[in-house]
C-alpha cells in the first residue's frame, strides 16, 4: 500500500500492469498529476485484492458443493 502511495507507477508494473505502470509514470511526472497517480494506483490495488478474496470464495463455495 505504502509503495502505491509514494510510487504509483511502480506499483502498477510489480504486478505486472507495465502499460498502466507508463501511463500512471506519464502523469506522475507533473506535480499535480502525483496525487491523482497516488489515488488511481491505491483503488487498484484496492480492487485486485477485492477480485482474489471474491475468487477465493466462489472456489470454496464450488469445493462444498461436492
């Protein structure tokens, strides 16, 4: 979270998002464009870790229905 904060741009490209990790570094650039990077790579990061706990329990939910 804390690497999202203070670097966006690298964020986006540890997890492999290289293009989003560029366009975030673009915008990152300006001064003023810091705190929107900052925003975006936090809600992302926010949104994958919401997707993996969702498929984790749909695979448990499928696992006790057998």
């Amino acid at each position: 979270m804390l690497l999202a904060i203070l670097l966006p741009f690298l964020s986006f490209i540890i997890r492999g998002k290289v293009l989003t990790g560029i366009i975030c570094l673009i915008l990152q650039i300006t001064l003023i464009g810091w705190l929107p990077a900052a925003i975006w790579a936090v809600l992302s990061l926010n949104n994958e870790r919401a997707d993996n706990r969702n498929k984790e329990l749909i695979r448990a939910m499928r696992q006790n229905q057998r």
